[in-house]
C-alpha cells in the first residue's frame, strides 16, 4: 500500500469514530469561522461539496449562502471521465439527490458540464490537510483535476477537523494547495 492510501485508510477509520454531536458542534466552529473571512465581502459566486458521512457538515453552510444572496454552485461526478460538472443550486432540498459515490448531486436537468470561469471561492474537501494547503482527499482525483482546469483564479477553501492537520504527506506534481485552511480551532493561510 502507498502512503497515500496508508494516510487515507488510517484518517477514515479515526474520523469514522467521532460523534455526529461532536461533528455537529466543530462543523459549526468551522462554519462560524468560515463566514468571517473578509474575502467573502468581495465573492459573490462560490463552489461547495455538500457534505457525505462525517465530513464537515456544510448544510448550514450552503443554506446561509444562499441566504445571504450568493451564487451557489454544487458539484457533480462526471462519469465519462475523471472529472467535475457543477450546477448552480437554489434549494437544497429540491435541487439534490444521490448521485455517484452516493454524493448529494444536483439534479441532471439543472448541470453544466462547464463551470463558471469566475469562481470566487471553491470550498474542497479533504479528509486531511497539511499546514501548507496540500490534501489527501478520497483518491479519485476530481478535485485536483477540476482545481487544475477552473481554480487558478479562485480562493480555495479547506475545511477539516484540527486532529486531521498533519505534518506531510506526499505531495505529487498535480497536486493543488488550497490557500485557506479552516478548522474548528483557527483560520490558517497558506503561504501558497
């Protein structure tokens, strides 16, 4: 087993025994901390995941952004190749449903196999994170290869748990940091 794959297998078995109460509580620290970003003042069309098992939980998220008046936009797993679609989204209850991965993904008839040259923000997930912005994320590389073709202009967010920061982990040439990370305990910038 690589490293990679090592890190992942060992992350997903200490994140699977977390409480969804302890889980609900630093998802809104994060949350909290995240809608205290002063570039969110200038952002208007922002990029999240929506939330599956024990990740951060977004919801809230999601629900206030569209609250607050943003252009929200929710991925989607492209099956022909390893790649993401997005959707802007307006309901969260109407507009999703289990998709690939059994992801919540927006409804086909909304998608757009292009997305938005002009992402202000794009929320990432991860399972870990390193105080420079590099992620391990689930393996399949959609994020990297998205962030490749549509983030170079966009800020990209991490959100994670603060016991899932790690020192180093592999990093390869098409790996892409995020320039915020943001844990229940603190808002870290990379220096990327």
């Amino acid at each position: 087993m690589d490293k990679k794959s090592e890190i992942r297998k060992n992350i997903l078995s200490q994140r699977s025994k977390i409480s969804f109460s302890k889980i609900n509580k630093w998802s809104k620290k994060i949350n909290d901390k995240f809608f205290s970003l002063p570039e969110l003042k200038t952002s208007k069309k922002i990029m999240s995941f929506v939330t599956k098992g024990k990740e951060v939980n977004t919801f809230a998220l999601l629900e206030r952004l569209l609250d607050e008046g943003y252009f929200l936009y929710v991925p989607f797993t492209r099956k022909d190749k390893i790649a993401l679609g997005t959707a802007q989204i307006n309901d969260l209850d109407s507009e999703l449903r289990p998709g690939v991965f059994d992801v919540l993904e927006p409804l086909k008839d909304i998608r757009d196999d292009r997305p938005p040259k002009d992402l202000d923000i794009i929320i990432i997930p991860a399972l870990v994170y390193t105080r420079d912005g590099y992620r391990i994320g689930y393996g399949g590389g959609y994020y990297d290869s998205f962030l490749a073709e549509h983030g170079s202009s966009s800020l990209k967010v991490g959100l994670c748990y603060s016991q899932f920061l790690i020192d180093e982990i592999p990093i390869e040439k098409h790996d892409i940091a995020v320039d915020i990370i943001i844990t229940e305990k603190e808002i870290i910038y990379t220096q990327n």
